[in-house]
C-alpha cells in the first residue's frame, strides 16, 4: 500500500524520517488484503534497559475511529520536535521507554470500516469469554462477519494485527516491573473516560489500589481535567477485550505492574453540535470540524505528557503497604 492512499500512515512515516536518530522503527507485521498490502510499525524511543518503567501508546484498533489514531500521532510529533531543542526531554527518556502504535489496523482504516479486512473486532478478538451475559451483538458475537464486532472464529489464531499488539505489548512493557498502556478510541458517550480492566467481569483486577493511586495523582495534578475514570465493566461487557487479555497474561507474574487504560473520546458531543456529522459514517466517530479536530488533539496532549512522567517517576507514588489497603478501600467505594 502507498503511504499516500493513507494520510495517516504518510504522516507517521514523516514523523519517522524526522526523528531519525532518536527513535526506532519496525515493521510489526503487513496485513494482506484484495486492496493491497497494510504495514503495521512500532516506534519506540527512550532507554531500552528492560528495568526502566515503560509507556505504550495505541491508536487505530478500530479503522473508523480516526480520532485515535491522530492522537497518538500529534503526541509522537510533539516529541520528535522538542527533541531537538528540549533538554528536560532528553533527560525524561533516561528514565522511561516510550512505545507507539499509532495504526494498529490500517487496513480497517483504509476500508473506513470498525473491523480488520476480514471483517474481526479486533477489540472483540481475544481469547477471554465473559463470566456473565453482555450486551446483544456489543458484546461481541461468532455468528458472522456480516455483523459488527465479530470475534472471530471459536479457536482460531488472534487477527495478525491482534498477535502484532500483543507481541510488542509483551516485547516491550510486559518485561518491566512498571509500565503503563493507553488505548486511543472514540464512539461512547458525551464525556471522554479513561477505561481500566475489567471488560469481561465485573470483578476489581488486582492491582486496584494502584489504579487509584494513579487516577488520584492525575487529578491532583490536572485538577479542572474533565475525564471519568472508571473500570469498563460499569458501562457494559463484552467477550475478547485484548487488553483483559493481557492483562490476565501480566498478572501471571505479580511483581510486575501493568496498568492499561482505554481513552474512549466522547464522540456523541461532537454529534450533537454538528447533528449532520449523524449521516456521515465517520461523523459519528471523529470530529469533522476542523477546529475541533485541532482541540481535540490538543487537549488530549496532557494525558498523553502524563502518562509518561507518572511511568517516570512510579516509584514515588506507587502505594506502599499500609497505603495500599487504603487505597484499595477507596477504590472499592468509588468504583464498586
């Protein structure tokens, strides 16, 4: 595929070719279809010392949520520029890896449609059944491609796109003792939320108290931010979430932490002061207003910034002990 046919894709490849020097980039996988061939990359830069905390930012799971994918596109692009000039920045990424996907399924994309070109949720394609019902089809459902948010076929391998997130997930965070994930979506809701595991039950993941600590430091930070923090599992469930999936995988080893969170982008409010945006197939899931596209990619920018100077400096929130069992009762009340 040309870079061309995807704005996207040609942007990242740009973003690439300028950072030359400070960043590093792979070819996770290609993904082959009638329309052509869809490279799926993985940019990092920072220490790679596999005992420094790491961020992993991802962006394009579903092909029509554009949104996402620009997001994590703008924060690379702010990093590659600063790079040249921002001394504070060379010495944050002493301490911390950062990892980008920007395009996880770029052949989705390209076809403007939710699913990969084989017609699979990928966000519905994990090996993880939920413990109770879920929503009719929303849940996610093996009865056809025809239908959104397929699963896939009972048994069958992970979508190549889905196997690339999780080999660099693996690869790159789940072999530190801290690390963090964020997952750039859009399509829910009149508010931006920041989703944490569980999607597949309603029970709290192990690491709650450390969730909290992290959702507590943000806000103190960020105090006017306008994000609800929540677990997935208050607004709905659903079969195959990749991220309960690896979570599950990370927790095998509980010295480790691995804190994955989902922004999902209140798109409904961009519907609502654009009602046009309704017979649009992508209005429904992106701002198609120019200055609110630009908005929103600034105001997400923070979370993003972040993101990467809580993985830093984890060690000094990080609850201890006697701070954890109450930072898990805090966390139980608010949540569940």
């Amino acid at each position: 595929m040309q870079a061309s046919e995807l704005p996207e894709l040609a942007a990242l490849l740009r973003i690439v070719e300028l950072g030359a020097g400070n960043l590093d980039c792979r070819e996770v996988c290609v993904v082959s279809s009638p329309e052509g061939n869809y490279p799926v990359h993985a940019i990092t830069l920072g220490n790679p010392d596999p005992s420094i905390p790491a961020v992993g930012y991802f962006g394009g799971v579903h092909g029509l949520e554009r949104i996402g994918a620009e997001v994590v596109i703008a924060y690379l692009q702010s990093l590659v520029m600063r790079l040249q000039w921002d001394s504070t920045l060379h010495r944050q990424l002493e301490s911390v890896r950062l990892v980008f996907m920007p395009l996880v399924n770029p052949g989705g994309m390209r076809l403007g449609t939710r699913a990969n070109p084989n017609g699979v949720d990928l966000m519905r394609n994990a090996p993880v059944d939920s413990q109770e019902p879920v929503p009719f089809l929303v849940g996610g459902q093996r009865w056809s491609s025809s239908l959104p948010w397929y699963r896939g076929p009972a048994g069958a391998p992970l979508q190549v796109e889905s196997a690339a997130l999780c080999e660099v997930v693996q690869t790159e965070l789940l072999s530190r003792p801290f690390s963090l994930a964020l997952d750039c979506h859009s399509g829910f809701g009149v508010s931006d939320r920041l989703w944490f595991p569980y999607a597949h039950t309603r029970a709290p993941i192990a690491h709650l108290a450390e969730m909290h600590a992290l959702k507590c430091i943000f806000s103190q930070s960020n105090s006017h931010h306008r994000y609800t923090v929540e677990p997935q599992s208050r607004q709905y469930l659903a079969h195959g979430d990749l991220w309960d999936h690896l979570y599950l995988q990370a927790s095998v080893e509980p010295e480790r932490i691995f804190l994955p969170l989902t922004l999902e982008m209140g798109s409904w409010l961009w519907v609502k002061k654009n009602p046009r945006q309704l017979f649009s197939r992508h209005g429904i899931f992106n701002p198609l207003i120019e200055h609110r596209q630009q908005r929103v990619l600034r105001q997400h920018q923070m979370l993003l910034d972040f993101l990467s100077r809580a993985a830093c400096g984890y060690a000094r929130w990080l609850p201890g002990k006697q701070a954890r069992a109450a930072q898990h009762a805090q966390a139980l009340q608010e949540w569940y």
